[in-house]
C-alpha cells in the first residue's frame, strides 16, 4: 500500500453564513437572517479573495508536495472554494457526504443570545456535557461529527490512497 506523503486541509472561505452570524451576534439578535439552508450558503467576497489565496499556495508548491487527490464537502462554499482553490490545479476531486458540516438541529440559525432566551436549557445542558459532547435536540455532537466523518481507502478507488481523516474536517479540501 502507497504511503501518505502528507495531507493538506483547508476549511472553506468566509461564507455568507459566517458574515451574518457575526452581524447577529454582535447586533445581541436572537437568530441569524439567513433564507439559504445551510448547505446552500455561497462564499463572501472575502471567502472567494481566500480561496484565491489558496490556489496562489497551491501553484506554488513544489512539485513532491503537489496534492493528487481532492476531497471536498458537497456544500455550497466548499464547492465555491474548491472551484477557485482548484482552478489551474489539474487535480481530480471527490465530493464526500460525511465531510458535511455538523448538523445543529434546534439551535440552527439562533445566536448565542437567541439559544439563552428560546432554550436556556439547552445552554445549562451543553455547559454541563462540554462543547464536544454536546448533542442538541435533532443535531450532531462534535464527537458525532469527529467520529462518523472518515475517509477510508474508498477513495484509493481513483488509484489515489486516502487513508482516515479523524480529526475535524469538515468543510475542507483535502489534498491527499
């Protein structure tokens, strides 16, 4: 069996999402303005300038260090950010339904304020288990997430090897 040289994770660019969580959170509103589901939220401005920033690092690589397998999230913004990072990359890629973000459930588009006053419970709940524990009502725990999200030798059918990723990485390219 082939050795893995290395294994390069990028997490996707700046999403939309990420934008109006943080206007959310700091203007104290209780849920986030979003009309996408999740796995539709586009890329910012910012995200897509990011995965520019990527395909410049990746065209500068040498080549031993070049990826020869990408792996990807089928969501919106980790397509975006592939089809940019991997724009001049002549480089197969795989779209992986267990690189999918972790599924929040109840606590979908609510803010840290909107989870203490819609369902404070759940926030004495998530103190008491620990962020990594913690599975809301109808969502993923982080172990979970960590624990079902590994790529096995599935993909060595494209005569690449790509052995587990164990860690967190959803929402990543994943050069092998």
């Amino acid at each position: 069996m082939a050795q893995l040289g290395w294994l390069g994770v990028v997490r996707h660019g700046q999403s939309a999402g990420n934008v109006a969580a943080a206007a959310a959170e700091e203007a104290g509103h209780e849920a986030i303005d979003l009309a996408e589901r999740d796995a539709d939220v586009p890329l910012s401005t910012l995200g897509r300038e990011q995965a520019a920033a990527v395909a410049r690092w990746l065209g500068d690589l040498p080549p031993e260090r070049t990826p020869q397998l990408a792996v990807v999230s089928p969501y919106l913004r980790t397509r975006q950010t592939a089809d940019l990072a991997l724009a001049d990359a002549d480089l197969p890629v795989a779209y992986d339904e267990r690189l999918r973000d972790r599924e929040l459930g109840v606590l979908d588009l609510l803010t840290a304020t909107g989870v203490r006053a819609r369902l404070p419970g759940e926030e004495e709940r998530r103190r008491r288990l620990g962020k990594f524990y913690y599975r809301p009502p109808g969502g993923e725990s982080w172990a979970d997430a960590a624990s079902g999200r590994r790529l096995t030798p599935r993909h060595g059918d494209t005569g690449y090897l790509a052995r587990e990723i164990v860690d967190e990485v959803a929402h990543t390219i994943a050069a092998v």
